[in-house]
C-alpha cells in the first residue's frame, strides 16, 4: 500500500518507535546535528541533505534533469525524491513549508 498525505507513516516495530521518539525528544540543532553524526556516516548526512535540496528545487519548479545537475544526483534518485515528495505522507513538504525554505 502506498501512502499518501492523508496517512501517516507508523512505526512497525518497538525499534522503529525508538527511533522516531530519539528524534522527538531533541530540543536544540546542537542535539540533532550531534546525534545525527552519531546515528550516520558523513556520507549518509550528506546524501540525506542532497535529498532535501532535491526537494527544494523541485518545489522551486526545476526540472528532474536541471535538479539532477545541480545536486549531482542521477535523474534515477530525483524521480523517486520526487515520488515520496508528491505521494508521500507530507513529511517533505511540511518541513519545507515550516523552515520556509521554497
């Protein structure tokens, strides 16, 4: 089953849960780029701040080709960045909406 805006992804297991609650529980930047590092290598952060670029300038209303170019990712990976962006649960769009990054 595919989500959509109007679900909301739920942890499948206590792991999973545990997860989503160490995220929540963090106050302050400091604390999540700490535990980020932590949690990923600087390979992972960085893929996962390319994905976000990705998501911003698709919503600036680039191209997949252009956002491919400008963030050095294959086409392959913007299509699916913007698969979960478009159908998704929200959680791209709520992020960039909340830090007003578009």
């Amino acid at each position: 089953m595919t989500n959509n805006q109007n679900e909301s992804f739920q942890p499948r297991n206590e792991k999973e849960k545990r997860l989503v609650e160490a995220f929540a529980s963090l106050k302050s930047k400091e604390d999540v780029a700490n535990f980020l590092r932590d949690l990923l290598t600087i390979a992972e952060i960085e893929e996962f701040a390319n994905r976000l670029e990705m998501v911003r300038l698709l919503l600036k209303g680039y191209s997949y080709l252009k956002v491919a170019k400008e963030t050095g990712s294959s086409t392959t990976t913007v299509t699916r960045v913007a698969h979960w962006l478009n159908h998704g649960c929200g959680g791209y769009k709520r992020v960039m909406n909340k830090l007003r990054y578009i």
